[in-house]
C-alpha cells in the first residue's frame, strides 16, 4: 500500500505497550503482502491473474474484505469500485502519475468494459472469487489502508491497549477509547489547497472512530492547462471532478476510508449516505481555490 503507519499508544506498562504495538504494525505488515497489487506472489496479485480463468478459493479475510467492498460499491451506485484498476492504468497512474497521459478513446471505452463490481462474482460456501471476463483486476487502493487499521486496531483492543491513536499516511486515522487526560482524540483535516500557513477546516474529535480524508492532491499531470488528479470516476471513466477534499467519520476505517473516496467523485451521495450510516460525519470541498464551496454534515467547522 506504499503508505508509513504510525501508532501512538498510552498505558502503565511500557514493555506491554511496546509489543501490542509491534504485534499490530505485523499485522499491516501481514494485510500489505496480502493486498499488494505490485507483489507477484500476493494473494490479490494471483487473484487478478487467474479469476477470469476460473474460481479462485482465497483465505476468509480476504473474502469478507471483497464481500463488503462490493456491497460498499452498490450502496455508492459505484463511486467506490475495487474494480477500477483498468482505468487508473489507462489513465497511466498506476505505480504513479509520471506516465499520465489522456487515453486514446478507444483505449478508454475499453477499460470501461472491464470496470463493475457486477464483474466480480463470490461464492460463500466455497469462498471463491470468480471474474466474468479478462481484463477485470482488482485494486484495494481505496479502502485497503483502512481495512489494515482496522485490523490494527483490532490487535491492540485483543491486547488490552485502551488508550491509541493509529494513522495510515495521515489520511485515515482511528482512535482507540481517549487520551489518558480523559479528552478524546483530535485530528486537523487540513486545506485542500496544502497551505501550511491557513488554519485547518476542522478538528475532529474521535473516540473509538476512524476519520479519512480523501483528496485529489498528489498524483495528477497536467495537460492543456487542465490539471487530471489520480482518482478516478469509475461511473465516467475519467479523473473525479465532483469534489476537492472529502473527510468521514464513522467507528470503522474500512468503510471511512472506502466512503470519502466516494464522496470525492460524488458529494451529492452525503444525505444517502447519512441515512445509511447514522453515526456519519462528513465534510466535502468543492469549487475553485479561491471561491469554495464547503459541505457538511454533522461536522463542525473552525
């Protein structure tokens, strides 16, 4: 997932502290080699390469991980996609955005056709993975750092640890119970715009929640004067233009992390989303640098 984890744990014992903490960075460790597109010997990478050929039995975690990706996917009416991957490597993202390019648009209805969660079927009894044509490849970009959080987490609350904060690359972050003065936990969501010197949008208090924050920073190229960012629309097939900045709260990183994602391409879907998720938190940015147009939703702003 080429992203820097990073945990902060309080308690009365440090030895203790120190190997839960070991254990859970492991356990990301673990979820990386497992979920990595780039690893030839991965499971994701030998799904992708042998799906459309015939059902492939995968390890129950990984099943239950493309069970509620897809289910996450029909509740956004596709903005969130696991199967987006055909897309980004048209776009000429994938491994990074030196090679972007504006596809052909052959190129691009082709990648298209391989784009669906309906691409994907599961079977629960004999925990397979069956693709229904070649060319569909799986990509957990956008909700693999959070399902490693959460796991994270997991191994820390089995290990006693009360009090945590845990962060994958500063875009999803989970805080376990509260600090030790009682206080929750307090994450600034930062500008779009990456100014140093403005105030954050936000500080969001957390206990026992994940907050992620989705931008279309980072990777993009520039072409025409238009500027072409790295996350991709899957329902267009072209570079997410609803929004700048999307940030939700929810108590799973899993889902937090898959759902700004999707209210980065769609920030109509935050009142559908509200009504799905009662705990909802969300803030999204759109419109120019200059002129801004901020939403939320039970989300105060500074």
């Amino acid at each position: 997932m080429a992203t820097r984890y990073e945990i902060a744990l309080h308690g009365d014992n440090p030895v203790s502290l120190r190997a839960a903490g070991e254990e859970a960075l492991d356990e990301i460790d673990r979820i990386d080699a497992q979920l990595s597109l780039y690893r030839p010997g991965s499971e994701l990478a030998r799904l992708n390469r042998e799906a459309h050929e015939r059902p492939v039995r995968v390890t129950p975690g990984l099943f239950r991980l493309l069970a509620r990706a897809l289910e996450l996917s029909r509740a956004t009416g596709g903005a969130f996609d696991i199967t987006v991957a055909p897309l980004v490597r048209c776009w000429g993202f994938m491994g990074g955005a030196e090679n972007g390019a504006v596809p052909e648009a052959a190129a691009l209805e082709d990648a298209r056709a391989k784009v669906g969660s309906q691409h994907v079927e599961l079977d629960a009894e004999k925990l397979t993975v069956r693709f229904a044509r070649a060319g569909v490849m799986i990509d957990f970009g956008a909700i693999g750092k959070g399902y490693a959080v959460d796991r994270a987490a997991a191994v820390l609350r089995a290990a006693g640890v009360e009090s945590a904060l845990l962060h994958g690359g500063t875009s999803t972050s989970f805080a376990l119970g509260r600090q030790p003065d009682g206080s929750a936990w307090k994450v600034a969501i930062i500008s779009p715009n990456q100014d140093s010197s403005a105030p954050p949008l936000a500080v969001v208090e957390l206990e026992n929640e994940s907050l992620s924050v989705s931008a279309v920073w980072g990777r993009s190229f520039r072409v025409g004067g238009k500027n072409y960012g790295h996350i991709i629309d899957p329902r267009t097939g072209a570079p997410a233009e609803g929004a700048r900045l999307a940030a939700v709260v929810l108590p799973g990183a899993t889902e937090t992390d898959a759902l700004s994602t999707a209210l980065l391409t769609a920030p109509e879907l935050m009142e559908e989303m509200a009504k799905q998720h009662p705990r909802l938190r969300a803030l999204v940015v759109r419109g120019s640098e200059t002129e801004p147009q901020i939403l939320t939703h039970e989300m105060r702003l500074l």
